[in-house]
C-alpha cells in the first residue's frame, strides 16, 4: 500500500474513494481493517511516545488530517495533496455500509450525544443500518462486547478521544467477530449529533479550520504549535 513517512510516523496518500475501494476488497477476503486520523499533534505524540507510535503505525489506514500533512508531503516530495479527514472518512464510509447492507455500531461519546448522531445519520443517509450504540462511558465491557457482536455490524466507529480508543480498538479487534472495518474517529459523534459545529465551507476549502478554531477556542493555541514545531522538524529530517 502507499505510505509516506514523517518522523518515523507511516501516512496514507490513498484518497477517499481508493480506501473505500480498498476496504471492500479486504472485507471480501474476511480481512479487517483500522483506520486511524494521522494530524501534526499526533505524530509529535508519537515521537514522545513509542506506544503511540505503534498504534499509528500498525493501522491499516493512516489518513492524513489536517494541513499540516500536505505541508510535510508537499516539503518533502511525497504526493499527498488533499487532506483525508476522520470526520468525513466515516461519512463515506456510512454511505458505503448503507450501499453494501453492512451493519454499522457507534460506541462513544455521550448518551445524547451518540444517540442523537444516531437518529440524524439515519435520516441523512438512505438504507443506512446503525445496529447498535453504546455511549462510551460503560463500565461493563464483557456486555458491551456482547452487544456488539449480538448486532452483527460490520463497521465499528470508535469515539473515546485518543490515544484512548485506539488503545480500545487493539485490545477487542480479535474479540469482534463480525466487525471488518475499525475507525477511532474522536469527536465526530459531537459533530453529527450538532452539538459541536464544523468550521463553514470557506474556512474548510481553504484549509484553515484550524484558525476558525482557534478563534473560537482561543485555548486550542497550545494544542496547535504542534503544527510549526512539526514543519520544522520535518524541515531538518532527511
Ligand atoms: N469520550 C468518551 N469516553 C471517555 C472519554 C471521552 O466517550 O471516557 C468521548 C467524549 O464524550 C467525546 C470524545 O470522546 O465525544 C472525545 O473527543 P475529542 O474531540 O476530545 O477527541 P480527539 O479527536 O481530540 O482525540
């Protein structure tokens, strides 16, 4: 598969649609599949932690979200050009389960905020089949892994923040007899629950999300220098 590599951290140049094409086949041969959101943060968590770094690099997919991979990609001669946002990833994703007949399970966030992205997915995405949910702070996990096998889905989405649910993920991929395909997909249950807006179309075309964060967010500064420490790290690498 096509990977690039910045700072020892594995990224996906496949785009949407090459993934999703991916993935079918790999459902066909009774393989499973991870799908893990790659951003500056993250490969700078990585290099701090070997632990975290595994979890990224041992994934199926390593989707490249946020600008700051372009950058790396464009600085460095790769060719990854257009971001793979983990948001947008499991969009098509459900509209690939709703096209198949696959099952799908939501498992995170809070109990309004998951069963309320629930309801609103069903509504937007004809023939989708959400099997089941569970909110993601349950302590029994034998039962939960019961529900989810019980469901039959084939699409497991993961919203526990990360590096958490990875971690969950690694732990209960062999246990998960139906499910194929594995996304840790943060707070995109908030985001289509509408309780948490994205940034306008303007902000997302332009690749600056990040600032109508920022601006909204004035805090989410210390999370975003990752981006510039990253670029120049990626700068100095050979
Ligand atoms: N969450 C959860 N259980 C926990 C901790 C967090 O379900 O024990 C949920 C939380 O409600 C939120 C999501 O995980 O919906 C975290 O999203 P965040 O945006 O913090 O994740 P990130 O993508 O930044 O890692």
């Amino acid at each position: 598969m096509e990977k690039e590599q910045y700072l020892g951290v594995s990224v996906s140049s496949l785009t949407y649609e090459e993934i999703i094409a991916d993935i079918k086949k790999r459902i066909a041969a009774g393989k499973k599949s991870t799908v893990i959101a790659v951003n500056p943060e993250k490969v700078m968590a990585a290099n701090r932690d070997p632990l975290v770094k595994e979890l990224i690099n041992e994934s199926t997919y390593q989707i490249p979200d946020g600008v700051g991979m372009i950058i790396a990609s464009m600085l460095k001669g790769g060719k990854i050009r257009e971001r793979v946002t983990g948001v947008d990833m499991m969009g098509r994703l459900l509209r690939f389960a709703a096209e198949e007949g696959h099952g799908v399970f939501l498992y995170g966030a809070k109990e309004e905020v998951v069963s309320k992205a629930k309801e609103n997915l069903e509504r937007q995405i004809p023939g989708l089949i959400i099997s089941g949910y569970e909110n993601g702070y349950v302590q029994d996990q034998s039962a939960l892994i019961q529900k989810i096998n019980d469901s039959k889905a084939v699409l497991l989405f993961v919203a526990l923040g990360s590096p958490k649910q990875e971690l969950w993920i690694r732990e209960h991929m062999n246990e998960l007899k139906h499910v194929k395909v594995f996304q840790g997909v943060g707070g995109s249950f908030d985001v289509y629950s509408g309780m948490v807006k994205r940034a306008p179309a303007f902000f997302r075309k332009a690749g600056l999300e990040w600032l109508y964060r920022l601006i909204k967010e004035p805090k989410r500064i210390k999370r975003q220098m990752a981006l510039p420490k990253f670029v120049l790290k990626v700068l100095a690498s050979r």
